[in-house]
C-alpha cells in the first residue's frame, strides 16, 4: 500500500470514533507528498526524520508532526501494514514556548485603526472586514480558526450569541457576545450580504470575494502588515513579535483584570471562563494568566484587602 492509501485507511477509523483530524489531514498528506507516495513499507527513518524536521531550526512544529505520525504508525502496525516503526526514539530538545503577549488598549485601538493598510479599491470590504476579525477575536476570546470557521447561520444577533461548531476537542459551545461585538458584527453581515453566499446561511461569515471562507494563511499576513503599521514590535528580551493568537490570551487577562478590579470572586469564575473559552480543564485557562503587571497590581490590592479584614477580625 502507498503511503496516501495508509492515511485514508487511517482517517477513516479515527472518525468512526469522532476524531476528525482536520489540520492532521493535511500535515499527514504533506507527509506523503513529500516522501512521493511511496510504498508505506518503504518509509526510512532518513525520510521521517526530514519531514519532520522541515525547513529551518526545530520548533513546535516537530512535535504536532511526531505525534501525528505516531498515531498512523500505531494504526499500521496493529494492522500489519508493517512490522516496525521508522519513527525516531528520541525527542529532540525544543525551544521554549514564545511568550505570550498582553496587547495594552492602546495597541488595540492602533491595530484597529491600522487595518486601512491593507485596504484595495479592488477589494473593498477586506480592511473593514479584518477589523471586525480583530474585535471579534478581543472581544469574545475565540480561536483564530473558531472565529474563520463562523457561519452565517451560527451568529444570533438578536440573542448576542455565537455558536462555536465542532471546535478543538469535538465539542460545540455558545458564546455570549457583548454590545460592541454585536453591534461590530451586524455591520459586517450587512457588508457581508453585497458576497456572494455559495453555501446560502451556512456561508462563512469570513469570506473572500467568491463567498468562500477567508483562510487563516491571508488572515495572517495581512496581520502582519497591520501590526508593523500599528507599530507593535517584540517586547525587550524576546525575539518574536505579538501575534495574532495573542488577541485571544489578551482577552483573558483583560476579563481578569477586570474582575479583580469589581471586586469578584476570580477564583470562582475562572471555571466558567474556561468552559466560555472551550478549554477541557483550568490548566489549560491558567496557562494564559502569565503574571501581567495589571495582574499583579490587581491581585495584590486583592490580598492586601484580605489581610486587612483578617487583622481586623484577630
């Protein structure tokens, strides 16, 4: 069997059992298109440890790659494909994760105003349309790709909810949206209409000149364009510049902040802004609290208040 037949074999059982594997797909066929869709049984540990070590210096990227092709060899294997894996033994050591970053109001409101770089007399609508990307992202904390795979059909303006479909662990959820939000959102649908709707509601709400969906790549570099314009460059001390996921990190500690600062049970809440944020535990919501100085000012006001009212009561 060809590497390509392994992998529809494989694709299938996964979904059998609700694993859809949609970005896996594509890193997996990228795998066989590279190994030009040789014999599966074919398959050197040379050529496994090139496709995932790609261009450049190891990065994360290594390790989404392993563990995908880790899961199509179990599967060979158990079916006797092959006899042994080409995988490597041993996990290289990897850079440490970037560090998230918080975007203050300020760089907010310079990226709003800054996606006029990107606008076209050909395309119209793009510029307006990317800075409704970048509110909705701050204002309600979605995934990049939740928020491009939006369908028309998911946005309640009436009711100021979104509803996230099939989302990084298989689940569906709906998420409040606020005024603002609502009101940013309305304006694009009705920028929206003048598209083409190929798929009527369920088009995407994101979407090029055909009506097809916007893609995450031109999302991307356009942000780019938009956060040079915008002035907003890699802090002291780190060698990446803010990215656009950090739209989604800065929503989370702002929200804290915020309610450190109305005098709310933060504690209490945070499992609520986990399920708000699709995550399948607090771990993963804690990982974006890094310790802002909004944060610590805030959580220290929050003991020293503490510590008060304990003396006063001793």
């Amino acid at each position: 069997m060809k590497i390509s037949q392994v992998i529809e074999a494989y694709l299938v059982s996964r979904r059998s059992v609700g694993v859809r594997l949609e970005s896996g797909q594509r890193a997996l066929f990228q795998f066989a298109r590279e190994l030009a869709d040789c014999p599966f049984d074919k398959v050197t540990p040379e050529a496994v440890a090139k496709f995932l070590q790609g261009r450049g210096p190891i990065n994360a990227a290594w390790t989404t790659k392993f563990k995908l092709l880790t899961g199509l060899y179990r599967y060979a294997i158990s079916r006797g494909y092959i006899d042994k894996s080409p995988l490597p033994t041993e996990v290289p050591a990897l850079p440490p994760q970037l560090t998230p970053y918080v975007y203050s109001t300020a760089e907010l409101n310079r990226l709003a105003d800054a996606t006029k770089v990107i606008h076209k007399p050909a395309h119209p609508l793009q510029a307006a349309a990317m800075k409704s990307l970048l509110l909705l992202l701050y204002g309600t904390g979605l995934r990049v790709s939740e928020a491009l795979s939006l369908k028309i059909s998911d946005v309640n303006l009436r009711e100021s909810l979104l509803t996230i479909r099939d989302t990084k662990f298989y689940k569906t959820r709906l998420v409040p949206a606020g005024h603002r939000v609502t009101k940013e959102l309305a304006s694009h649908l009705e920028r929206r209409a003048l598209l083409p709707k190929p798929d009527g509601d369920d088009s995407a709400v994101f979407a090029i000149r055909t009506g097809t969906a916007l893609g995450y790549k031109q999302v991307n570099d356009w942000f780019l364009r938009i956060r040079m314009e915008a002035g907003i460059v890699a802090p002291p001390g780190e060698t990446h510049p803010p990215r656009l996921h950090d739209l989604r990190h800065t929503a989370v500690v702002h929200r804290v902040v915020n309610w450190y600062r109305s005098g709310n049970d933060v504690q209490r809440l945070i499992p609520h802004l986990a399920t708000y944020l699709g995550h399948v535990d607090i771990k993963s919501t804690q990982r974006y609290l890094r310790m802002t100085p909004e944060l610590l000012e805030e959580a220290s006001r929050k003991f020293a208040a503490y510590a008060n009212v304990e003396v006063d009561h001793a």
